[in-house]
C-alpha cells in the first residue's frame, strides 16, 4: 500500500486571508472531511487576553476544535458551547459558537462565529524535554471536557467525557467516539512565532460514517500518520482544502461548503445586565448600597460595563 505523503509537489500554493472553514465528503460518502484555518481568529483571542505561549496553543485548538465541531448547527439559534475543565495550571477554558446562515435558511451557513476563554490565560510551562513542544497537556492536566448544543429542541444535548491527554485533538477525538459513536480522527495545531504571535493555526476533522470498508480506513489512517503537523503545511503555503484533499487522495474529495469564520463576542449591556439580574434581588442592594454602582466585565473579550447607581437602583 502507498504511504500518502505531502511535499512540495503535491501542493497547489495559495494565500488566504480570511479564515474559512471548508467541509464535504468522500469515498462515495463513507468520509465526512471538515477543515478549519483558524489563523486570524487565534490571533484575535492571543491579543484579547494575552495569553502566554502555552495558554495561546491550548486556547487556540479549543477555538479551533469548536469551529469544527459548529458544522452539526443549522440555525442562527443554534448554539454550541464547550467547557473543558482540568486541573493544570490554566484551569478551565470555555469556546461559545454560533453561525449565521444566507437568508435565514436553516442549514445554508454563512459564517462562523466563535468567542472563547481561559480561567488563567497567562499560566505557562517551560517546553516538554522529550522534543521541545509545548506542553499543553500539562497546561490543562486531568479533567473533563462538557459539550452543550443547543438546537432548538425541548431539551440542550449535553454530552461529558474524560479528558485522555489534555492536548484538546485527542480529547475531541474521545468525544466522538464516546458520546457520539463515531470514529473520528482530529487534528488542530497552533504555531506561535519568535514574537509570540500565531504564525498558522488549524485543524481537520475526518469522520467514517457506518459501513466504511476496511481498505478505506487503512489508507486513510496510514495517510494521517504519514502527514506532517497541520500547522506546518499551513506555514509552507497549503490551503485547508490542499490538505484535505491529500487525505482522501484517491477517494474523490467533494467540497460541498466553504464559509468564513472569526472571532467575534457578541456581548452587550443589555445582556450584562441580565447577568446582574440573575445574582438574586439581595446581591443587587448590597452592591447599590456598598459600591453604589458596578462594573462588570466580559470573560470571553474583556469589555467592562460601567451601571452608576440610578441604573443599579433601576434594575430593582
């Protein structure tokens, strides 16, 4: 059997400037292929909470294994949220996603928007002595992962696992398997610059649908082992879809979507003070009596929302 590797040959070099999330299918169907360039909105969460170089990776595969995972909302008030919850150094982190879709049609995305944080962003570790990546593992240490989808329906699905390493990719991986019974191969990546910048950040998700053959998995798990990181395909030039499609070579690749995606916090103060509303009637006269008045800040951007003492005695 063929060892599927990527070179210089094989790829078609192009430079985007968006971030795009692009998905579809492959190998008459039993293959569900999602990719995500997820440089740009990386970027955007480093700067908004300045995160140290580890904290940057672990957030950054969190936004970027949430904007994968967004492909199952069809509406504009669908939301996903994940909450991964361990006990290293950087506590826990939280991505929210939403889409918007063309027209109001349910299914037909438009963009992605994603927001997300850490409890501790400026948490750090010194590189792994094994070979000299960051440790993000460490970073988030042991723990659980909780997805919460909101679809519209009676009831929020709401699905937690174990995390198996802390290094996000695998954990989704266990996500799939465990919560949702499919096999699911993910890869995401994050590569920070000798200025702390993100140089590149990504990730793909390949899916096998029920009744794959054995010759379809074979090939395409030997072709993701055989591949270089996500990130530095990225760097060298690749788009997301180059990727892809040297996943499934041979396998006849359909591209069916391809949407932007960003980082984006859709906070307001109408909706911050819903939060104050929801401390409970007691806690709000403490704070008019005491602080005569209150500022509340944004987790997932960091916007502060100043209420002066007539807009506390209002909300009375």
């Amino acid at each position: 059997m063929e060892e599927m590797l990527i070179n210089e040959q094989d790829i078609n070099y192009d430079t985007q400037s968006k971030d795009v999330l692009v998905s579809g299918i492959a190998a008459d169907g039993f293959l569900r292929v999602i990719g995500v360039e997820s440089t740009n909105l990386v970027e955007k969460a480093r700067i908004t909470h300045n995160t140290s170089p580890t904290a940057t990776a672990a957030l950054g595969r969190m936004l970027t294994g949430t904007v994968l995972m967004a492909k199952e909302l069809k509406n504009e008030t669908d939301k996903l949220t994940i909450q991964l919850k361990g006990k290293g150094p950087i506590g826990g982190m939280a991505t929210v996603c939403r889409i918007h879709t063309k027209n109001g049609a349910a299914g037909a995305l438009k963009d992605v928007v994603v927001k997300g944080y850490a409890d501790n962003p400026r948490a750090d570790l010194p590189t792994r002595e094994s070979d000299g990546k960051l440790d993000v593992g460490g970073l988030v240490g042991k723990g659980f992962m909780n997805v919460m989808m909101d679809l519209g329906l009676k009831e929020p699905y709401s699905g937690s696992v174990p995390l198996r390493s802390g290094e996000i990719a695998e954990d989704f991986s266990y996500y799939y398997a465990l919560s949702k019974q499919v096999p699911a191969a993910v890869s995401l990546g994050v590569l920070i610059g000798e200025d702390l910048s993100v140089l590149k950040a990504g990730g793909f998700m390949v899916q096998l649908l029920p009744g794959a053959p054995d010759k379809l998995i074979d090939d395409i798990e030997r072709s993701i082992s055989f591949m270089p990181s996500v990130t530095t395909l990225l760097n060298a030039g690749a788009t997301i879809e180059n990727i892809l499609e040297d996943i499934t070579r041979g396998y006849n690749l359909d591209i069916s979507d391809r949407v932007d995606c960003d980082f984006s916090c859709d906070c307001s103060k109408e909706r911050m003070e819903e939060a104050l509303l929801s401390i409970g009637k007691e806690e709000i006269k403490k704070i008019l009596e005491e602080d005569r008045g209150a500022e509340v800040c944004c987790h997932f951007c960091n916007k502060k929302y100043k209420f002066t003492e007539e807009e506390i005695a209002a909300l009375l």
